[in-house]
C-alpha cells in the first residue's frame, strides 16, 4: 500500500473519521501572510484535512430546543454537537495521526488545533477571543483548507459544505513535512446555491445572513470561491443568548438589545450573563447555529424532514 493509502486508511479505519483529504501547500498561496501551512511548519509539503459528522441525534437534540423549548436538548447539542465533544475527538486524531506519520515514516506533523475555540488569532482586543471566532484570524482555515483538499465547498454561511453531511461536520487538518498524492478540488454538483436557496439567510434572528449581495470573496487552490459577509457582531447576539427572545421561553436576560452592537456593547453584554449559562465550551455559540442546523444540503429532508425530527419545511425562506 502507498504512503497516502496508508495514511487514509489509517484514519479512515483506525480513527473512524468520515472523509479525508490531502492538499499541497501550494493550494494555500492566496491565504494571508502568517497563515500558509510554511508559517506553522517550514519545510510543509502537505495538509491532511478530515472530517467527523456531527450524530443526527445531537443536531435534533437542538431543534427540540427550537421548535419544541426544550432546554435540556440544547445542553444535549451544545456538549455534543456543537463544538465541544466533536472538537476533543478531533484533537485526539490530529495527535495519533502526526505520532503515526512520525514513527512509521519518518517525516514531521504538525497538529492544528480545531475549531473556532483554539483555531484562531484574536484581533479583536480587548474582547475575550470568544466574543466572536469569524473576526479572528484562523491559524489555518479548517473550512477553506477541506475545500483545497476536495472534500466539498465553501457555503454562501461561510462553512464547508459536503455532499454527505452538507455543514454538519467537524474539521481536523494537520501539516507535514511528508509529499502526499493530494486530491482534486470537489468538481461534483453544486452544493450551495445562494441564488435559489435562501434557507441560512431566511433561518437567521438577526439577518446577520444576507440573502444576496456583499460576498466575501477567496482564492482556494486557485479556483476562486465566495461565501456570504455575515454581520458577525449581529451573529453574537443569538449565537450566545444575549437577548431574551434567543432563550426558551424568555427565560434569559435582555442583555443586550441593539441590532447592530459595537464590540464594546458586546463586551459589557458577555461580561453581565450569569455563568450558569453557558457549557463548558470556551465559546458558548450553541444557542442558535440555525445556519447549521436548517441548511438542506446533506440530504437534510431525509434524515430530519421525513422522519418527524423537525417540522421546518423551508416555505418560510423560499
């Protein structure tokens, strides 16, 4: 078995990710100054991306809290299904797969942390680093490095989307010094079309989505790409439950009640909610993530729709 057999099998079958992909460097040329595979390791040759999807069961736990009130299901999604077990899982990978290659091979890797909790750069002084994980500076982009490994597209909600599991997956990458066989950019059908789907902006409490519009625009691999310009101080604001309505049934605190907060009025909001509600997660994004949850890629009728687990038939947002 090749070296690159070897490696995916190896997390494919030992580690039970779900998908693996492998990117040269080269791919991440257009990516800032600062956050190319050479700057976490010189002499990189190679990004290892995978993927773990996120269990239906923890995502329907959160529409029980959105379409039912259910707040225990909410502590059910937000320690399973939003960032906290998923992103532990992950680490554990990157760190076996880099002591494999290491050992087996004899060539470096590097582990990059995963997620919006630890993969990131804060800029955004003197807010906490959690306020708010898009106005950050990724060590490396997890989302537009799975894109460069062929593993899917950049969503017009700013996540890789699948054709398995559409934006329900975690994403774990790690660099090496190893020159792997790298995959092709995805070149399936189209996973994310914001012209005749309007289901992440249509789902958004804040309309922090725009249905069409400002885009952000990216070089991935040398194919350009482009995803919504998400208003993320709006975001904030369901995102971590700073208002009443973004609660079960009220039961919150109206902490903050400008649309359009400034990061100071978002710092003094985060500062005044109790303690108590919020996990263990370093960033408590759990309270909405409808972007997320709704979006109907990944054959999102079939394992929720039809199966009684959620009653969102996407008319609203049409």
């Amino acid at each position: 078995m090749k070296p690159t057999e070897t490696i995916k099998d190896y997390l494919l079958a030992k580690c039970g990710v779900d998908a693996v992909g492998i990117a040269p460097v080269s791919a991440f040329a257009d990516e800032p100054e600062g956050h190319r595979p050479e700057d976490v390791m010189p002499g990189a040759k190679s990004v290892i991306v995978f993927t773990k999807r996120i269990p239906d069961g923890a995502i329907q736990a959160a529409l029980r809290y959105h379409e039912d009130g259910n707040q225990d299901a909410l502590s059910v999604y937000g320690a399973y299904g939003c960032d906290l077990t998923p992103n532990m899982n992950l680490f554990f990978v990157e760190f076996n797969l880099c002591e494999f290659i290491e050992r087996h091979f004899g060539y470096t890797g590097a582990p990059v942390p995963c997620g919006p909790n630890q993969n990131i750069t804060p800029w955004n002084v003197p807010l906490p680093s959690f306020i708010g994980p898009k106005k950050m500076d990724y060590i490396i982009h997890p989302d537009r490095a799975a894109v460069a490994a062929g593993l899917g597209e950049l969503g017009w909600n700013n996540l890789l989307i699948t054709p398995e599991n559409g934006p329900r997956q975690q994403i774990g990458l790690i660099v090496t010094s190893m020159e792997l066989d790298c995959d092709a950019p995805y070149d399936g059908p189209r996973l994310c079309d914001p012209a005749s789907c309007h289901v992440c902006s249509g789902v958004c409490p804040m309309h922090a989505i725009p249905e069409a519009g400002e885009a952000d625009e990216f070089t991935i691999a040398g194919k350009k790409a482009s995803c919504a310009h998400i208003e993320q101080n709006a975001c904030a604001v369901a995102s971590l439950g700073l208002r009443s309505e973004f609660t079960v049934k009220g039961k919150g605190a109206d902490l903050l009640m400008s649309d359009h907060p400034t990061d100071e009025e978002l710092q003094e909001a985060y500062d005044a909610k109790p303690a108590s509600a919020n996990t263990l997660d370093h960033y408590p994004k759990h309270t909405c993530n409808k972007c997320l949850l709704y979006c109907p890629a990944g054959n999102w009728k079939e394992r929720f729709g039809d199966k009684g687990l959620s009653r969102f038939d996407g008319k609203e947002c049409a």
